[in-house]
C-alpha cells in the first residue's frame, strides 16, 4: 500500500486494542447454564467476569477466556461446550 505524502492519516486509537482483544476471544464462545437463572443474571455475571478476566490474564498470563470461563463457573454456571 502506497502513502501519498501530505495526505492526512486519521488514526483510530480503540482499534489496536479492539483487534487484540478480537484475538484474544477467538475461540471462547461457549454457552452456559444454571437453573433458575434468566438471561439478564448471565448478562450481568458475563460482565463481571470479563472485567476481572481482564486483570487476571494480564497478571497470570492466561487467556481472557479462560478466566471468563473459571469466574462463571465460581459463580455456579455449567458450561456447555
């Protein structure tokens, strides 16, 4: 790909980390499930465990997924792979 010189080049600053964390995930879809439970408890519990998975892969170098993944399952959810 050629740049023109004096051409304007607008970078995007969320689209390294949203790429990274597209790769990241790759592969993590999994579905879960708990009696009793609605789709807006595995909402919020998704949520919280993503925002603690974030913090933990980057202190124990595991993948995101993987943390989502064991925090779910801490709060009750069965996996369905």
């Amino acid at each position: 790909m050629k740049i023109m010189p004096g051409l304007p080049i607008k970078k995007k600053k969320w689209a390294l980390p949203a790429l990274f964390l597209m790769a990241i995930l790759d592969g993590c879809i999994v579905s879960y499930e708990q009696p009793g439970k609605t789709a807006a408890d595995f909402a919020r519990d998704k949520k919280y465990c993503e925002s603690v998975a974030e913090k933990e892969y980057a202190r124990k170098g595991t993948r995101v997924c993987d943390e989502v993944d064991a925090c779910l399952i801490a709060k009750g959810w069965k996996s369905g792979r």
